[in-house]
C-alpha cells in the first residue's frame, strides 16, 4: 500500500513453490489476507517454480482469490511466454469476473460436453450472479473453449427447457448455431455488464486454423495424460502427426517444446 498508485496496475507477484512455511501459511488465513487486499484494489499473480514438492492446487487456488494468474515455470521459454511474450494479458487486467456462457441450439446440436475446465464451472444460476467470483481477463488475453458435440438427427431425446432455443419441447430452427453470452466487470467495478453474439451454423467449417489445431492436440495431450474416459480413438501419434504439423522449425518456441513432451510421453507410456 505504500506504493499504491490511483489508476494503476496494483500487484504483487509471488514467485514459490507452494510449500509455505514462513509466517502466514494457513491457506485459509491466505486467503482472507489476499482477498482482503483485492478489495483495496491490490491483486496477486503467483509464478510457480521449483520442483519435488511443488503445491499447484493451493498456488493456483490463491491466485484466483486475489483476481490474478497462476502460470508454473518449468523453463526459460515458459518463463519469456508469460513474462515477455504476454505481459500485458498475464499482469494487467481489462475485465474481471469474466463469465463465459455457450448455449447450443438443439436444432444444430444434440449434444455436448466442455473439454476441460472442470474447476472452473460455475453453475447455471451463478452466470447473473454478481457475487459469484469468475476469471479475469488481461489485455491480449485470449481464451480457447473447445466442445465435444453431437450434431442434430442422431436420435438423442431432447429433454424440455427454458432456455432461449427451446420452449416446451418446441425447437426454434432459426438457422443459428449457438449463442455466446459474456458477463463481465471493469477491473475497479462491482457490477457486471452482458454481451450476447448469437452465431450462425452456415459460419461453421471443417478447417481448423493453425492455432486451433495446436490447442486440440494440447486437449488431445491430456485427455491421454489423465486416461480419460472420453480419450476415444486419441493415440500419442496422432497427437505427434497433428503437432508436427504446426510446430515446425520457425513456430514459437513452446509449440517445440511442447512436441518434444508428447514425444517423450509417447516413449515413456504408449
């Protein structure tokens, strides 16, 4: 507090390996502390490093309560990624308590399950719940969702609902694909403001864009980690062949990185 600046980027970055055992280290005490300086407008950024008794729950649990980022250091290319290469999007924040809500239109879409993200779903009535805690945003902060969906006619049953496709068993076919709503806050506000986007199936494509194949195969990668049971026909070589396909000599450093793991796993374990 006292080199709080009016208007600025107020924050303390902790850089541990989790393993606190000098003055507060009750996670519980943690958090009270932290939330109540995220109050005063200070928030908290954790970088976690070190290695053997590494605690990336409770590291990744207090940055959430202080409005701010955990990413782990393991290397000097993750490091320059989140220090250098996205600086603005890991430590300056544009909106927070980011709510993202999909919802499909039945006409389009049977089915669906979200990929990830399992500690970080909130449930249907949190979404205009401004009290409710959510992610935040930097600047140049991009976020991927990807959805494992069955397409209309597959003779899935489609249960009743309120919501805005459907009514009383009654399937609107407007020609949309599914609608996108967003709730957000300022970085300093307390109350939250909607963006809805509504998009259209013929914007659909089978194309995957370079990135969007680089963040399959990273899904794909840990869906085989865990041993998911929805890892499907998913195999090391497939996730290889598709890496290798947008990771070659002049892309960014990590997607290197990152092959080189899925390779290394693929020796250890398939």
């Amino acid at each position: 507090m006292k080199h709080y600046i009016n208007g600025g980027n107020n924050r303390v970055i902790l850089a541990t390996d989790g393993d606190l055992n000098v003055g507060i280290s009750s996670e519980g005490e943690l958090t009270r502390l932290i939330e109540a300086k995220k109050k005063s407008g200070v928030h908290l950024s954790v970088l976690g490093v070190g290695t053997g008794n590494i605690k990336d729950n409770k590291m990744e649990a207090l940055a959430d309560h202080g409005d701010g980022n955990y990413n782990y250091i393991d290397s000097i290319y993750e490091a320059k990624k989140v220090l250098v290469d996205e600086m603005g999007g890991t430590l300056i924040t544009v909106a927070k308590d980011v709510k993202i809500q999909v919802e499909f239109n039945p006409s389009q879409v049977a089915g669906y399950r979200l990929i990830g993200y399992e500690n970080r779903v909130l449930n249907k009535e949190d979404f205009a719940d401004d009290a409710v805690d959510a992610g935040e945003i930097g600047a140049g902060h991009i976020v991927t969702a990807l959805y494992e969906i069955i397409p209309s006619g597959t003779g899935v049953k489609l249960p009743e609902s309120n919501l805005k496709y459907q009514t009383a068993g009654k399937v609107d076919d407007s020609g949309e694909l599914l609608t996108i709503s967003i709730r957000y806050k300022a970085p300093n506000g307390d109350t939250s403001k909607l963006l809805t986007c509504p998009v259209e199936a013929d914007s659909y494509t089978d194309a995957l864009s370079p990135d969007m194949a680089f963040a399959s195969t990273v899904a794909e990668f840990g869906m085989l980690l865990r041993n998911s049971d929805n890892k499907g026909t998913a195999d090391y070589a497939g996730i290889i062949k598709l890496a290798e396909s947008v990771a070659d000599e002049n892309s960014a450093s990590y997607r290197q990185e990152f092959l080189e793991l899925v390779k290394e796993a693929y020796r250890l374990y398939d």
